[in-house]
C-alpha cells in the first residue's frame, strides 16, 4: 500500500498533513510512503529529511496522485488532482463539503472515499483527531500577535520612571478553542481582557482565564448548537449582541472575532457604528473571514484602515505559523489514520461513528445526508 504526502498547492499554504517524525508508525507497519519533493519545506522538514525517516521524494506530482492509496493532505485537491486520483483511493484532509460540496464532484464520480476533518464528530473518543480544534489554537493566539503587531500601543501595563502605561484593553467575541486561545494569549501578553459569547455557559472558561465575561440576556433563545458549537440566532437576538458589541467597541484597543456556525456564513455581529466607535488606531481581526467575516465591513482576504482603524481579515492563519500547525494537524491525521490502517492494510468500517461522520463520500456516492443534500440537483 502507497501513501502519498503531497506540497500543498492553494496559494498561500505552508502546511503538510504529515511530517517525517510522523512516519515511524506507519513505516513500522510496512507501508510505503512518496512525497512530492518539497511538501515539507514551508513547515521546517527537507526532503531529506523524508528521506531517512524512511520514505521516497519524487517530483512527479501525476505519478503520485495516480498510485496513492491512501493521500492525508491538508487542502482539498483541486478538480485537476482529483481527475488523476487512483480510484478506490482514501482521502482525507480539510475539505470543505458544507461549504463547496460541488468541488468534490470529480472525486466522488471517480470514485474515491473522503474523509473530511471537519466533519470529525466532537465526541471524547476523537478529541485526538479534533483537528478544527487544533487549527483554532493557532489561529486564536496568532490574531493577537498580530494585532499586538499593528497596534501603535503596549499590551502590558508598565510603571516607568517616566509615567505609568495603562494595559491595553481587548474584547475577544466568541468564546470557542480560537476566542479561549486569543483570551490566553492577550492576557499573557498583559492586556485587560473581556470577552462576549452567545452561550451563557462559556461563561465559566472566560472567567477562568482571568478575562470579564460579558453577559447578554437573550430570552431565553437556545444558544447551544450540535457538536459544542453556538446555534444560528434569530435577528432579535443577534441584535442584542450587537449592541454590547458596540458599546464595548468604543473602550476596546483590539478586537478578536471568532463566531461561526458550521456549513453556514458566518454571523454578522460586528455593524459598522461599533467600528466608527473605536478609537484611531484599534485594530480588529476578523477570524470568521474564510466563512465571509463577523464584520459588515470585513473585505475576507483584505487589510483595510476605516478611519484609523485597522480592520484584518485573514484567510489561513495557521499557515503564518505552520511548524507548529503541521507538527498538530500531523497528530491529528495519524489519530484518524489508526482507525482504518489494520496491520498496514486499508479497512474502512462506517459502523465505526467517527468514521461515519467524517465520511463524505464512499464508493461513488455521498455519505454524510448534509453533503448528499447539498449535492441534489436543484427543482
């Protein structure tokens, strides 16, 4: 049996789904494993040192997708990749079916079997392969690294011979793993952190983290969606967070956005008073960018500066970090990968629940009833 390890192609990515630590398991169990030449260059791994971990480097990217087996990537491949996939193959990466089902057409007719890690149910046996979870840490403490980078003021409070400097003031919304990770980082860096999620019951991590929990009263709408994550709101109720939002927007120095709903754009919480509230010189990031952004303004993609506030929208931050990212989504990957690597063969079991729910197609047909939804024509 092959695997395949190949150089991410979406622009801008640095990742690789495996690194060469990563295969002693899987060379143990006499699996034979290619990598396209480079694929580790962007996250710290060589080819050679691919090499003597035990695989082989080609650069011949056709042969590889034509032979693999079995492809971990990070990104989806792209309708080109897909149509010289060997069929009968396993893939399994990042790869957006509630967002773009259509673009994995040509992998589903080939067919192929795909496995998305979005789709990992959120249950304690597959916390090890929660590899959302793991990319929203990165993407969580890299949004206040980078806002501490673009703004004209210190996080921490100092006390100089020449005056005292007030800590700066953040306001993290959204209370899931990226918010945690941004409450943590902002606070280690000495800002004075408050922070607003839907969910009442975030409440008690906020507070523990030595960040103020900003409460809303919702009536009580329910808040708690599948999988842990927030439940899309009615208008009334996203209204009332709006307007927390911007009055706290107006003593707020930066401003950390992670609200989203899986399979749906992202809420728009941010309206554009709570940006003309803010003082020249905050800075927003808007995580919730690649599902269209919680910010009416928020252009995905693009910095913008709205009367002096400097506006982030990133589309892939754990890429700006990606020894780490890689070194967690590898972990992840190989978690998922020892539930159907028997003895070096392949063996997919669906009556297996983490399998069944992160499958999004098997044997030339969708698997998960959202996707095969998705993919009916429409009338």
């Amino acid at each position: 049996m092959l695997l395949g390890i190949l150089k991410e192609n979406s622009p801008g990515e640095t990742r690789v789904s495996l690194l060469p630590e990563s295969l002693k398991s899987l060379v143990a169990q006499g699996i034979e494993i290619a990598v396209e030449s480079g694929a580790g260059l962007g996250a710290g791994a060589s080819d050679a040192a691919y090499l003597e971990a035990g695989a082989t480097v080609t650069p011949d990217r056709a042969t590889l997708l034509a032979s693999a087996d079995l492809l971990p990537l990070v990104n989806a491949p792209d309708a080109s990749d897909q149509a010289q996939l060997k069929p009968g193959a396993v893939v399994i990466g990042f790869l957006r079916p509630l967002d773009a089902p259509q673009a994995l057409s040509a992998a589903i007719a080939r067919p192929v079997t795909l496995f998305s890690m979005e789709l990992v149910p959120r249950i304690s046996r597959a916390q090890s392969m929660d590899a959302l979870s793991s990319m929203a840490t990165i993407a969580g403490y890299k949004a206040v690294i980078s806002a501490a980078d673009r703004l004209p003021r210190l996080f921490p409070m100092l006390m100089t011979a020449a005056g005292t400097i007030p800590p700066a003031r953040v306001f993290v919304i959204g209370a899931g793993v990226a918010g945690l990770q941004a409450i943590a980082t902002a606070r280690r860096l000495g800002a004075v952190v408050e922070a607003y999620d839907v969910r009442a019951a975030a409440g008690e991590q906020v507070r523990s983290l030595g960040a103020k929990f900003l409460d809303v009263d919702l009536g009580g709408i329910a808040t708690e969606g599948g999988g842990g994550y927030a439940a899309e709101l009615t208008e009334e109720a996203l209204d009332r967070g709006r307007d927390l939002i911007t009055r706290t927007a107006a003593h707020s120095d930066v401003i950390v956005t992670t609200a989203q709903v899986p399979g749906r754009p992202a809420p728009r919480l941010i309206r554009a008073d709570a940006i003309q509230a803010m003082r020249p010189g905050s800075v927003l990031v808007d995580l919730a960018a690649p599902a269209g952004g919680n910010c009416e303004l928020t252009q995905p993609g693009v910095t913008q500066t709205l009367a002096g506030v400097t506006l982030l929208a990133p589309m892939n931050l754990p890429a700006e970090v990606p020894v780490h990212a890689s070194q967690l989504y590898a972990r992840n990957i190989l978690n998922f990968l020892g539930l159907i690597l028997k003895k070096g063969v392949i063996a997919v079991d669906l009556a297996d629940e983490v399998l069944a729910g992160a499958c999004v197609a098997h044997e030339g047909a969708p698997v998960n009833p959202r996707v095969a939804k998705l993919l009916q024509p429409a009338g």
